[in-house]
C-alpha cells in the first residue's frame, strides 16, 4: 500500500426524490395536502381528480377516461388489515392492522345539479356580499362629515391607523409621522380631528386608551341618566377596582352609596370596550377532521374521513397513449406514469400512517374520551412512536395539523400530548388533567375570597398531586385565568 493512502467505511442515508414526497406529504395538513395535489395534478396528464372527469351523466360512467387509483378498496378504518410489499414507498412502520386507503370516490353533486337543470346555466351559487371593514365603514361617515380638506386628510390618516379594536393602539405621535409634510399638524390639531371621529359610529372608535372609549360613550348619555356623573368618576380614576367588582371598596373610596355604586358598574359594563370588533372581517376558519373516533360496542374505534381523502385516479386516455408513443414521447409519459404511481403510493402510506398514530393515541386517552379532561394520561411523542414502530420525528409530523373529531370535540392530535407530574402514589398526572381540576376548583371558588395559587396548589396536593405554587401559576396564566385579587368580587 502506497503511503498516504487510506481507506475508510462509513454509512450514509440517501433520501431519495420519492421518500422526500413521502415524508413532505405527510406533514401537510388536508388543505395544503388538496393543493399540493392539484399542483402536481397540472403538470401530470396522467393523473387527475375523480371531480374534474365527472362531466357526464350516469349513464355515460362507461366512457369516462378517469380510472381509479390501483389501490385496494376498503373501509378507511383501524380494524382491517394490509400488506404492504412496495418497496419503492416508505413503510413509516409495521402496516399491520389498518386497510389501504380508496382514493377513487365518485362526486355527484355536479351531476344532480345537471339532472335536475339540464345545464349548468342555472346552477348559480349562493353569493354574500363583501364584507364592509371598520376602515370603509369609516371612511364612508367621513364622506358625509362637514370637515375641510386638511381636516380630512388628518382624519385618513387616523382611519387608516385604527387597529382591529377600534384603538390608535401606536398613539398621535405615530400619526403625525404619517402626515404629508407639508400639513405641518400639531398633536392638538390632530387630536381635535381625533376627537370628532370617536363620535362616528361605533362610538368609541379612534380611542387612545380604555379609559377614553369609555369614557366617551358615557359622554353620549342623556345627562338626565341616573348614576352617569358616578359611572364616570370611576372611569376616570378606578378603573382596577371596578375590574375586581369590589363595589364595596369602590363605594367607599368615591364615598358614594354602595347601591349607587353598583348601578354605575351596571352602566359602565353596558358600554362596549372594542368598539370596533364589530365589524371584525376576519374570516372564520373552519377545521374538517382528519380522523373520526366513535364507540362502538364498548370499544373506541378510529375511521378516517372519507371526505378529506384526496380523489386522485389515472387519466385512462393517457395511459393508453403509452403503448401507442414512441421515442422520446414514450419515455416522457413512461415516466410520468411512474410519478404519479409513486405518488399514489404516498399517499396511501400516508392514510395508513395517521390511521395508525391516531389509532394508538385513542387507545391511550381513552379515558379522556369516557370521562373528560380530568383523566387526561400523560403521553409523549416516545411512547407512541414506540408502539407503532416509527420515529419521534414521524410522530410529530402526522400529529400536526391533523385533527380528530371525538364526542367531546374535534382536537388536533397533538393536543393528547402532555408532560406529567408525580403522585403521592407513584404515578403521575396530565398538564392537562391539572389544568381541567384547576379550572373546576376556580369555578367552585368563593369569589369574595378566592383561591391563591398556593391555596390551588394545597387543594392538588390533597387530591395527592404534588404539584408547586409557580406550577399552578404557570397553568393559570396559560390558562388566561387572571389572578386572585383580579377575581376577587365584593360584596
């Protein structure tokens, strides 16, 4: 052997082109799933959704192009079985106990429209209109108010920096740096524009603080309104008391008549302090589950939602074209053929693979699902990956954004997962079972003497949870529960 030279035996891990579409596939959620689909669907001829080709009636099925995808049908559950043999497709673990996924469903709604119609001229859908933003709402008011154009162009600019709430949440120095130079405005003058506006409609809107919106809305009351003069020193100066609903200590500190007092906290509570959440737009989002969780003979059984499993199938046209092509052609459309396998393949192990994590995770909380959120069992990413036979990694991605609709609510998956503290008794308690009994110890609470976290904690501990003052605080403040002398309430 020549000096220098050496020879070295190492291993390394090559993620192939298919394994990364697997492992991407899998950490989608469903809708970034449909969409990613339906980019690849765009530049494979051979592959498409089952919804595109359902341009016929019922009677022309036989002359549709689409064929299903060449995957075994079967009932989308955790009580069938299957084997895998691909090699070319990640197996994330022992695929024994789920069937294969069926991704050739048909979709009838165009087809029920047509039959009923004939056409689709007629097939309108509904339609609302657009919302209207709290900026346009206001700026169409300020079209109807009597202001000059320097005056218009302040109150744009203040329009323009409302937040969600209504509120001037970045204060008049930030407006007046949005300000055209050569307006040279003074915070007065801004101010006064400023001022004109928080009485548009909602009143309140252009606010600098809490105790202004308030304020100002009180200031549209009929002078004539009992306790208004009383509802407005304690939005001036006791405001914290006020949140504490210590009508007692307020009364005496105001040195006004506790019934009195009260009737003002009545009136303060009826006014709005996010004048401008009203006209919110922010669309609502709505969570489809992935998997489904029933009881069925005195056992949790888990299904996948058929409706969220992609429709895709092969373009039977095209596949017929392969035996026809030649040359370059052939070896093109040979190849896309072989993606679009490859991806059918992916996504089948990607059904089995969330059947299979959602499947253990269920059979873990099942006293979550039998009794609530106090028999939450604490549950690591390890325990499950050991079960199934897959990475940590694996785990985490397929719990992910994919959520499971139970018969106490529809939950993303990783909402099972929770670190646990010890019991007197050796064992241990969820975070989140912690966090159910201290919601149920708050709720039972005295609230003219509430509970401290250390009292939280000595309560816990008498239910054999050892758990720590800072602990329970920590929970709390997630929990967004505010502190005990914030919940203390008067008499």
């Amino acid at each position: 052997m020549k000096p220098g030279l050496q020879f070295r035996l190492n291993q390394q891990l090559t993620l192939t082109p298919q394994l990364q579409q697997a492992i991407r596939l899998l950490q989608l959620s469903q809708l970034e799933l449909e969409a990613e689909l339906r980019q690849i669907a765009e530049s494979n001829p051979l592959l498409e959704f089952s919804e595109d080709s359902d341009e016929g009636s019922d009677d022309d099925a036989e002359d549709s192009n689409f064929e299903p995808a060449p995957i075994t049908p079967a009932q989308a559950s955790s009580d069938g079985n299957n084997d895998n043999g691909d090699a070319d497709i990640p197996d994330w673990g022992d695929s024994r106990g789920e069937d294969p996924i069926d991704f050739s469903g048909s979709s009838s709604g165009n087809s029920l429209s047509r039959a009923h119609n004939g056409s689709d001229e007629d097939n309108f859908e509904p339609q609302n209109a657009a919302p209207v933003t709290l900026q346009e709402h206001m700026l169409w008011q300020l079209n109807l108010a009597h202001l000059s154009a320097r005056e218009l162009t302040i109150a744009t600019v203040l329009i323009d920096a409302l937040n969600a709430d209504g509120y001037l949440a970045e204060g008049l120095d930030a407006v007046l740096g949005a300000l055209p130079p050569h307006l040279k405005a003074s915070t007065e003058e801004v101010d006064g524009v400023r001022r004109q506006l928080q009485r548009f409609d909602p009143t309140g809107v252009a606010s600098l603080d809490l105790r202004d919106c308030l304020r100002v809305q009180l200031e549209q009351f009929d002078q004539a309104t009992p306790q208004l003069e009383l509802a407005l020193r304690i939005v001036d100066s006791e405001l914290e008391l006020l949140a504490r609903n210590d009508i007692t200590k307020l009364a005496r500190r105001l040195r006004a008549d506790p019934d009195d007092t009260a009737a003002a906290a009545v009136l303060i509570r009826s006014l709005d302090p996010r004048p401008g959440a009203a006209l919110d737009t922010t669309p609502v989002e709505y969570v489809a589950p992935d998997v489904y969780a029933r009881k069925e003979s005195g056992r949790w059984r888990v299904s996948l939602n058929p409706d969220c499993q992609p429709r895709l199938g092969l373009n039977q046209h095209y596949c017929n074209l392969i035996a026809q092509a030649r040359g370059e052609d052939a070896s093109w459309m040979r190849g896309q053929m072989q993606e679009a396998r490859w991806l059918i393949k992916s996504l089948e192990s990607r059904a089995e693979t969330l059947l299979k994590v959602a499947d253990a995770i269920v059979r873990r909380q099942s006293a979550f699902l039998d009794f609530g959120p106090e028999a939450m069992h604490p549950l690591v990413l390890r325990e499950v990956a050991e079960e199934v036979g897959m990475h940590e990694s694996t785990i985490s991605r397929v719990t992910t954004r994919k959520y499971i609709h139970t018969p106490r609510g529809t939950f993303e998956l990783k909402h099972f997962f929770s670190s646990g503290v010890a019991t007197e008794d050796g064992g241990s308690a969820s975070a989140t079972a912690i966090q159910a009994m201290l919601r149920k110890l708050i709720d039972a609470e005295d609230t003219r003497k509430p509970l401290s976290d250390q009292a939280i904690a000595a309560e816990l501990h008498g239910k054999g949870i050892q758990v720590a003052r800072r602990t329970v605080a920590k929970y709390r403040e997630a929990m967004r529960i505010p502190s005990s002398s914030e919940r203390q309430r008067g008499g």
